[in-house]
C-alpha cells in the first residue's frame, strides 16, 4: 500500500509556470538567472555548463545554458524542448518550464503552457514587440491559461532608462486588451535576466520602478486550480485493488470533496458514500481542486467503476455529449486538418475516436482574426464542430475549463489543443 501511496505524493499538484516570448528575448536566461542568485545551482553543474559554453564557442557563460540542456540547443544557442526546474519557496512549489521561441517549436511551447497555470511572457525592451511574442500571448489565452507576467528585459542595453520602458510597456498594453487580457491585472516587469536586476531580488538600477520584482509577483500568483466554488469533478484515472479493495485514483478537478459526502459515479449514475480519502499518504477529511487523490467508497466492487467515469455530486451532474464547437490549433500535422479528419480526442482521461464535421473558420494566431480558408495547415488554429464516437463529459471553457480543454492525436502522437466554446 505504502509503495502505491509513495508513487501518488510525487504527481502532486503545484505551481506551474512557463516563460514564453519571441526569440532570443531571454526566456532561458531569466530563468537559469532566477535559480543561480536562488543559490539552486550547484558548484558542479555550474563548473559543467561552464565548460560546454567554451566548447561551442561561447567564451562568456550564459545563464540560458543553465535550461538549454540539450547539446543541439546549446550549440544553436535556442530552446527546443521545454526544460523544467522545480523551485521550493517558503510556501509553495513552483515549476518552471521553458518554453522555446522558435516557430517551428511551438508545439512544445503549447504542450507547456496547457499544463501551466502562469506564464512571464517576456519583451526584449530594444526590439519590442515581436511576431512570437504576440503569437504565444494570443495562444496562451486561446489555451486558457489565466495569469501572465510582463517581463521587459534586456534593460541594461537601455541603461535602465524608464522612458524605453515605458514605451514598450504601453505596446504590450495595447496587445494585452486586444488578446482579452486585463492590462490593469497584470505586473509589467523592467528586468535584466542577464545582470539580475529584478529577477530574484528588487534592482537597485531601477528605483523609478514600484512594483515587484519577477519571483515576488510569481509567488502572489493564485493557482488555478484554486476554484472550489466550482462543481465538483473528479474523473477516475485508475482503480487499485489494494487488499481486496478497489481504490480509486484520480485528481479533483474543481470543488470540495468530503469524507462521508455522498457521490454520483457516471454514466452509469451508481450512487456511494466516500468512505476514505488519501492525499499523499495521509488520511484526509476534505479534499481541495488539484489534490491527486486515492479514494475508498462504501460499497464499491470491482468492475462497477472504470477508468475514464466521472465522479460529481446529483445536485451538479456532468454534461455528456457526441458533439460540440471547439477552437483548436495544430502541431506537427502531415496533411491538413479539414472537414472529415479523423483523430482521438483525448480529454481527461477519456478517449474516444472523433470527426471535424466542418470547419467555421480559420483564426490568425497573432491576432484571433479571421483569415481565408477551411483548411488548417500545421501549427494553425480555427473553430470547428466536432462530433465523438462515445459520448464525453465535457464543459466549456467559460463554465469549467478543467473539463474544456482536450488534445488531438493520431495514433499515439499529439497533433493539436482544443477547447469546447459550446456543446451542440
Ligand atoms: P530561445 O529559447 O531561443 O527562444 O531564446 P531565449 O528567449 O531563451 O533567449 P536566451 O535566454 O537564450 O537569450 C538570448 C540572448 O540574449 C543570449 O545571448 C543572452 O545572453 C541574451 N540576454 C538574455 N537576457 C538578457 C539581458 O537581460 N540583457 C542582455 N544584454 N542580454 C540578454
Ligand atoms: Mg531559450
């Protein structure tokens, strides 16, 4: 049981966030900078990075070695992949993933941001606003991801000078309403990832600036998994039979789930009391959204619950459906994504085969206008209807975005991110 208990504590929920932003404007360095004046990098790994920075003929170290970790990233001196580094602060654990700039790397910079809760989107205060800064700002809202940080970096090339600042600031204003985020919500940074200043500690160079500095206003970011005056939603991802009990697994969603609450299991509606829960290896009597959970109900016998069944309260019940509106975007297609393309819809643990039944229309990813064509090619992004081959318990994005958001594959291969805008 314990050694079951042991592989659930490590799957724990935390703060998830991603740097994203146009080529070259420092996403790896702020973070490689935030963790080395954290103290986070030992003296080995930073002996190593040092010495791969000379073999590829970069005499001065770069912080962005400290992420870039793939040799064909450190020898082109770009992110490809999406590095993670765990971060524990006084009260939270955060995960930092960075996310490449590159075009042809978005999908893993969607891959990243879909299981984000924030992201710092960076702006390089001399070259300002760029087309892969407005495209994965766009992104990161069409995927839902609730909260940004504005980083102005590169500010000593600018000597600090408030004036530059401002003026990319009100850029990135401008761009921010026109992607539906709210300006007034969201910190705008001045930062030098390079020298440090605002990065783990407030810059003495830029004492005109009032606000926080980049891990202050990281750690006063809420997780989203937060909503637990949502209903309640835990779908079931596996069933153990832990001495001769079948024990589910599965993460809550949204709302609050209590020992002794009375559930409701879909489809097939069975009805039970909880009995235990667990969170990591403890015993616990209420469980919060995101806690990865393991749960005993009275009554349960094997083969009444699968994988993939929804577990809600009557009062709530889920909504099951075989067709929908969903917006998406593509990565890595080989033949364009039109009417009658087949795929696996993959949402939450339920899978199930689906059909593009019509495509409404084409959306720029810089912008979210409309552009010509009922066609998506690779890493493009449109409105669809959607029809599912078994019903799936799925919401919209306005009303629960845990249950709105899925991804196409083929075969086994992620080929693109929705999410429902309306059940039809
Ligand atoms: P991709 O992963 O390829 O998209 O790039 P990135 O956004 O991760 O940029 P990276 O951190 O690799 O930095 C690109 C270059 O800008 C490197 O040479 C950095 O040293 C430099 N750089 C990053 N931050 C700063 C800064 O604050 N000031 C100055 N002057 N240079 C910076
Ligand atoms: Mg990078």
């Amino acid at each position: 049981m314990s050694q079951i208990y042991k592989i659930a504590s490590k799957t724990l929920p935390e703060k998830h966030i991603v740097c994203i932003g146009h080529l070259d404007h420092g996403k790896s360095t702020l973070l490689g900078r935030l963790f080395y004046d954290l103290g986070k990098i030992d003296k080995e790994v930073m002996k190593r990075v040092k010495k791969y920075a000379r073999a590829f003929g970069h005499d001065k170290f770069d912080f962005a070695y400290l992420m870039d970790q793939m040799k064909e990233e450190r020898a082109r001196g770009i992110t490809i992949d999406l590095g993670h580094k765990k971060l524990e602060t006084k009260d939270t654990s955060i995960t930092f993933g960075d996310a490449p700039g590159h075009h042809d790397f978005l999908r893993n910079m969607l891959v990243g941001a879909a299981e984000s809760d924030a992201a710092i989107l960076l702006v390089a205060v001399d070259e300002g606003i760029q087309r892969q800064t407005e495209e994965h700002l766009f992104l990161a809202k069409m995927i839902g991801l609730p909260q940004v940080i504005i980083a102005i970096n590169k500010m000593d090339l600018v000597d600090y000078q408030k004036a530059p600042f401002e003026k990319v600031k009100k850029q990135v204003t401008t761009l921010l309403k026109k992607v539906g985020y709210f300006p007034e919500e969201i910190p705008m940074i001045p930062t030098s990832a390079l020298k440090g200043e605002n990065i783990a500690k407030k810059s003495k160079k830029m004492k005109w600036f009032k606000g926080p500095f980049i891990l202050e206003a990281v750690e006063k970011l809420s997780s989203k998994k937060v909503p637990s005056d949502l209903p309640m939603r835990l779908p079931v991802q596996d069933i153990y039979m832990i001495d001769r009990k079948p024990v589910i697994i599965g993460r809550l969603l949204s709302g609050v789930l209590k020992e002794k609450d009375e559930v409701l299991v879909f489809p097939k509606k069975k009805r039970f009391e909880v009995e235990k829960l667990f969170i990591h290896n403890q015993p616990i009597k209420k469980a919060m959204p995101g806690d990865n959970l393991y749960l005993e109900l009275k009554g349960l016998k094997k083969g009444l619950v699968k994988r993939g069944d929804l577990i809600t309260f009557a009062k709530e019940p889920p909504v099951s459906a075989k067709k929908f509106k969903a917006q998406i975007i593509t990565f890595g297609l080989e033949k364009n994504l039109k009417k009658n393309f087949k795929f696996n819809l993959d949402l939450n643990v339920q899978e199930t085969p689906a059909v593009v039944q019509k495509v409404i229309r084409k959306i720029d990813t810089t912008s979210g206008a409309t552009v010509k064509g009922r066609e998506l090619g690779d890493n493009e992004a449109g409105e669809v209807i959607i029809t599912t081959k078994k019903p799936v318990f799925i919401e919209t994005q306005n009303s629960l975005p845990f249950l709105a958001n899925f991804r196409l594959k083929l075969k086994e291969k992620v080929v693109g991110l929705g999410f429902c805008l309306e059940i039809l």
